[in-house]
C-alpha cells in the first residue's frame, strides 16, 4: 500500500493532538478537531474530554469552554467528567463567573451536576474572594440534590477567610457537624485564620483549643494563624506560650512562627527586646527579612538603638532587604538615646542619598521633632533639637527653638522652657511674639502665675507687640485645669488692674468643672456686676455632685439680684434632680420654668425623665413624653432609653420595656445603651432566651455587645443553670467568644455564677 493512500484513524488523530497539547499549540489542537470532521472520523466524547483536560492543566480557560461548543456543534454531548474539567480550568484561571456559567449549563445540557462541579465552581470564587457566591453555590446544592463534602464547605470557609468574613466561617465550621461530617485540618485553619486576620484572637484561641474534640490534629498553619492573632494585639506572652506549646505536639515552629512571636515581643512590652533576639538565633540561617524586620522594631520599642543598627548592618551578608518600617523604627531608637549622627546615617541609607548630602534626612528628623513636640515628649524632642542644630543652617535655628519650646509648653515643662529660652538667646536667636506664647502657655500649665505675669510684661518690652490679653492667659490655665493657678494670676493682676468680668467668669469655670463649686462660688461673690451666665456656672458645679438645694440657693440669690433666671438655669436644677434622684423635685423646676413661659426643650425633659426612671416613676415618666410630644419635642433616644430603664425598675413586664424599644426605632436608631436596657429588663424577668434574642438583635443592628449586655444576659441564667438555661448560658458564652469585650469583675462573676468554662482566662493566667 502507497504511503499517500494511508489514511489517519481516530487513535492517529489522538496521538497528535495530544502532542500538540503538550507543546501547548492550541490553534493546531482545534485545527485537527476540525480536520477530523472533514476526514469523516468524528472525534469522540473521549477525545474532546482528554482536549479538555489538557486544556485545564494548563489553564486555558478560553480553549476549555471553546472546546465545550466545538462538542455540541458536532453533535457530540459532553458529559460530566468534561463539564467538570472546564470549570476546573476557569477556577484554576480565577474566572468565578465562567465557572458558574457552566455550572449552571448543567441542566440545558441534560447533566446532573456532582459534587466535584460544585466544588471547583466554589474553589474559583474563593481564589477572588468572592464569599458570598461561593456561600450561596454551598447553599444551592440542596436544590440541586447534591450531597456537599468537607471540601465544599472548606472552599467557602477559606473564601470567608480571605475577605476576614470571621462569623461566617465560624457558623460554616458548625455547619460540618450539622451535616455529620468530620471537619478536617484545612477547614479548622482556615476559620482561625479568618478570626486572625479579624483581630478576633479571643475566637481564634478558642477555635485551637477545641479541635481534639473532632478529632482534629492542628498543623503548624493552625499554630501560627492563632500566634499571629495574639502578636496583632500585642499579646507576646501568650504567643511565646503556643509558640512553646505547639513543639509539644511534635509540630516543628517555621520562619512564620517565629517571625510572629518575634513581632509580638516588640508590640507592647519593652523589656521583651531580648526574647525577641533570643527567636531570631533559634532561627539561625532561616531568618528572612521578615525575622530581622520584627526583630529590629523589638529593639527599636526598648530604645536599644545599638542591637537595631547591628541587626540593620547583619541582614546585607544574607541578601535580606530591610524595608521602610525597620529604618523608621532604628531612627526613632537612635534620636530617642540622643544619637544623632547614627539616626542621620540610617536615614541616608533609606532615601539613598550619597554620604555627603543631608538635603532630606534632617527634614525627617524634623518632622519626627515637630511630632514629639506635639505628644509633649521634651526628653525626645531635645535630643532631636541637638542632632539637626549640628547639620542646619542658622536661620532655621528660631524654627527650632519654637519647636522645642512647644515641646516644653505641652508637657508643662516650664523650667524646661526658661532654659531653652535662655540659649535661645544666647545664640543670638531674638524673641518674637511667638516665643513668649509658649513660655507663657508653659508657664500656665505648670502653675507657675506669677512667671506668666512676669513674662506678660517683659514681652511689652521686648518685642513692642501687643501682648496676649489676661483673659487669654486665664483660659491657657483653665484648660489645663490649673484652677488654683488662674485664681492666683488673676488675684495678683487685680492689685494693680480691675480685672472685666470675663476674667472672673474664667476662673469661676475653672473651678466648676473641677467639681469645686464652693471656691467657684466665692469668686462669684468678688464680681461687681454678675450676670445670670455666672450664676449658671456655679449652679451647674453643683448639679454635677448633685446638691440640688445648694444650686437652687444660688439661683434664688440670682433672682434677688433682680436677674432673671433662664432656660439653662432651670436645665442645671432638673439635671441636678435626675442626678440626686429626686424626680418630684425634678418636675417642680420643669413646671416653674413653663411657667415662666421660657421656650422649652427636649433637654430638661430627658433629665427629668432620666429622674423618674432611676426611682422607676413609671407613670411620671409616661405623662412627661406625652407633654414632649404635645409641644412637638424630639424626645430623642434619651427619652425613650429612660421609658425601658423606667419599666423595668417598677417591676413591669418586661414586653414593655420592649414596646418602647420598638416605639423608637420607628423613628431612631438604637444604639447599645437602649439594647442593654431592655436586656436588662428580661434578665430581671429571668427569661435567658430573650437576652440571648436582644445579644443577636445587637449584631443584627451593627452593634457590638458590651460587658454589661453579657453579664445581664448570664444573670438571668442562674447559678449553675441546667437544661434549657444552661444551653441558653453556653450559647451566650459562645457569642461573648465572639465579641471579646473587657472582661470586668462583674462580667467574671456572671461567668463563675453560671459555671462557664473558662480555659482561654485561665490560660493567659
């Protein structure tokens, strides 16, 4: 037989496709496709299938969904295992979308879709992170009567742990046991890691410890997802403790590890430097950049400037790169130990600059300068001064000094700044304006009076310039709740000047808001010529400590003065009221002030009603919100937190509480307090199931549960709960492991009285 008479077969065909497949020439691949229908030998389901195959190993999503039509045009019907294989090469190309496409070609093709399709079109949008379509695939599976595996509801864990989807990986986890399937290690450290990379480290911890339960053996990523978790929030002693704990279960602690104990060490403990250098050498010569930069930045937070240049210098024999972040950190530590020249090095090896040039690194210094000065940080700050004043030219010193001056006023550091002062001038550096205004403000947040008056006079004669009037002074010590000091100033100005009435009001504030109502109000008595706004001052220091008849003697001494009391001051004695408890009192001041026909407010209202709720004056309560809406008051979500807090102390159901609730998110948004409050009212009911709906109703509304929505919510479980009370107290156990709060004596006593675990406490211990 002539060679040229020889015709291809099927098996021919196939062998030089799958040559062509190999070298990746995919035009050749649907060219001979093509030719086999010419030649009459029709490619088979098999031959299309072993096309598509090899399409998805090497990722070719396009040539595995052209492939597909190819088949149907040939009226050749794909079949699973080829449906199954496209969508493989779509995940493996991150096309989610052509992956659920196809998925959901299934049925129009006559295919029944398996398990293994709906797990690479979830695996695909978990590559893109893409939650809540892999969580809705997971959830379609019931429609389409496939039965999901451990690595369906893993892929859409892992897709929850990449966008930090914590809870919903946590519900999927549960979700396994509620399918009895055994949840295997990829899952597990898949959900501590969403709780890590969610800060959720109280969760994450838990998580780790209760894997034995299902038979689960952690891995080292389970580790290190729950050491970084604990490193995030600074707790090193903790992360040394797994970091420990993890080799007593045969697991070997990597560069990950390490490096995240490492970062620890140097997040909040200052004298953890040398553990920290103690890991690195445990790693030897698997350190990387990450080892040394953590490393670095310990160092750095313990002001061990030497130990961070010496590491800095060591990562260039490793070819290690050390990144922004260290070079910052080794800076800091450097002009923290007054080590300027070493701080000015660092920094022209971060920007690159030649040896000689100090064009930028000094203006990073001063902008870290300008930063402590700020914080009030004199110690740090003058050191920073010492190491630019060598390297900047001399009319940028004045610059300098203002900054270093700021520096002392902010700290009240005034000897501090009569020094620095005092150089200022000895190098020839002439005081401006600006100068005397720190060192007066310095002066006035050390009580030093009669400095700042002093200096309020030499200024005058210094500069020319208008000096900063009393009043500005007096307030510089106000704000710095420096009453005694202003008082003082303002007693020596009044020898020689009569101190305006704002200069008195000053001081009378001053003493107020200290909670020093007496010595506010014996500067009041100095005033010639006091206004209302001053008797206000005084009433409201007293209202504060809640002395009602002593703010309601200075509002009568106001009236015999023939001033007219106003809106505020009746405001101040209801608030005084609400504070004393003292609602029929409360309500007396409320009637005196309609009387008077003074345009009300939603503000003496809320105190008034805050009064009655604290004595559980149900009815009084009531009548006052129906007054507000009678004259068309915001009653705000003061008024109707005060309504629940009034129900629930009168002993009333507590669905009352929760009709008021309901009554205010008709028109407001609930914040915690309300939600506490009506938690609070079925706790005193004893009816855990409500508390445990009101903790959720929290998270439902974007609210994070405080200490106090726990310990209500565990108070209405009992001592020892058994039963329904004591899986109502787990559960809420479970959501206080979820939404890690403070822990408060009062929330461990909720906790102790239920009998609740307490491993992830008594571990920290």
């Amino acid at each position: 037989m002539r060679l040229s008479q020889m015709q291809p077969d099927v098996i021919t065909y196939s062998g030089v496709i799958s040559a062509c497949a190999h070298s990746s020439d995919w035009l050749m691949v649907l060219a001979l496709l093509h030719q086999m229908g010419t030649d009459t030998q029709i490619p088979d389901v098999i031959i299309y299938g072993s096309a598509i195959k090899f399409a998805e190993k090497a990722g070719q999503w396009q040539i595995a969904a052209e492939l597909l039509e190819m088949m149907e045009m040939a009226d050749v019907l794909p079949n699973v295992i080829s449906c199954n294989s496209a969508i493989s090469s779509c995940e493996k190309a991150g096309e989610w979308l052509a992956a659920l496409m196809l998925l959901l070609s299934f049925e129009g093709r006559g295919l029944q879709a398996d398990v293994i399709s709906f797990n690479g079109a979830i695996s695909a949008c978990e590559k893109v992170r893409n939650w809540l379509a892999a969580l809705s695939l997971l959830q379609m599976t019931k429609c389409w009567y496939v039965v999901p595996d451990v690595i369906s509801f893993s892929g859409v864990i892992s897709a929850c742990e990449k966008s930090t989807a914590w809870r919903q990986a946590l519900s999927l986890l549960g979700g396994i046991r509620s399918a009895e399937l055994l949840p295997d290690v990829i899952a597990c450290s898949s959900a501590v890691s969403a709780c890590e990379k969610a800060s959720r480290w109280l969760a994450a911890l838990s998580l780790l410890m209760s894997l034995p339960k299902d038979e689960v053996r952690p891995n080292v990523i389970t580790w290190n997802s729950v050491i970084s978790a604990c490193e995030g929030v600074g707790l090193w002693e903790c992360a040394l403790h797994l970091l420990e704990t993890m080799q007593g279960f045969l697991l070997v602690p990597d560069v990950v590890t390490y490096s995240s104990a490492i970062s620890a060490c140097g997040k909040r403990a200052l004298g953890a430097w040398q553990t920290a250098l103690a890991l690195l050498r445990r790693l030897a010569l698997g350190a990387n950049a990450v080892s040394f930069n953590a490393a670095i930045q310990a160092c750095a937070a313990a002001w061990q400037w030497q130990r961070s240049l010496a590491l800095l210098d060591d990562m260039g024999p490793r070819s290690l790169q050390a990144d922004v972040l260290s070079f910052r950190a080794a800076v800091w530590a450097c002009e923290c130990e007054w080590h300027w020249m070493p701080a000015l090095h660092v920094l022209k090896k971060l920007e690159g600059l030649p040896r000689g040039s100090s064009s930028s690194s000094p203006q990073a210094l001063f902008d870290r300068m300008n930063q402590l000065a700020e914080e009030g940080d004199v110690l740090a700050a003058e050191r920073c001064f010492s190491a630019l004043r060598a390297v900047l030219p001399k009319e940028t010193i004045r610059k300098l000094y203002h900054t270093n001056l700021k520096a002392c006023a902010n700290a009240g550091a005034f000897r501090k700044a009569l020094v620095v002062f005092a150089r200022m001038r000895e190098d020839g550096v002439r005081p401006s304006p600006r100068s005397f205004g720190k060192l007066m403000n310095a002066a006035a947040r050390s009580s030093e009076a009669n400095w700042a008056l002093l200096l309020l006079k030499a200024q005058e004669q210094v500069t020319g310039n208008d000096l900063p009037s009393l009043g500005a002074l007096l307030d510089a010590f106000a704000r710095a709740g420096q009453s005694e000091a202003a008082a003082a100033l303002l007693r020596e100005e009044a020898t020689a000047i009569a101190p305006d009435r704002q200069a008195y009001s000053i001081v009378i504030k001053a003493f107020a808001q200290e909670g020093r109502p007496s010595e506010a109000a014996a500067w009041l008595q100095l005033l010639a010529d006091p206004d209302i706004e001053a008797f206000n001052t005084v009433m409201h220091g007293y209202a504060r400590l809640g002395q009602v008849e002593e703010a309601e003697a200075w509002m009568g001494r106001a009236i015999a003065l023939r001033l007219e009391p106003n809106l505020v001051s009746y405001t101040t004695l209801v608030d005084s009221c609400a504070k004393s408890g003292q609602p029929g009192r409360a309500l007396h001041f409320l009637r005196q002030a309609d009387q008077k026909g003074l345009a009300m407010e939603a503000r003496p209202y809320q105190a008034a009603i805050d009064a009655c709720a604290k004595l559980g004056y149900v009815a009084e309560a009531e009548k006052l919100f129906q007054e507000m809406q009678a004259l068309h008051l915001d009653p705000g979500l003061e008024s109707f937190t005060g309504l629940v807090r009034a129900a629930s102390r009168a002993g009333q159901p507590a669905e009352v509480a929760e009709c008021w609730l309901r009554r205010a998110e008709a028109t407001l948004k609930a914040d915690v307090v309300i939600l506490n409050s009506v938690i609070t009212a079925w706790a005193r009911a004893r009816d855990a199931e409500r508390c445990l709906f009101w903790l959720d109703g929290m998270t439902s509304r974007k609210l994070a549960p405080t200490a106090a929505s726990f310990t209500s919510a565990l108070a209405a479980c009992g001592s020892g709960a058994k039963g329904q009370q004591r899986r109502t107290a787990d559960e809420i156990w479970r959501r206080l492991l979820q939404h890690p709060v403070d822990l408060d004596p009062r929330l461990c006593a909720a906790v102790e009285r239920a009998r609740l675990p307490l491993p992830c406490l008594g571990f920290l211990k």
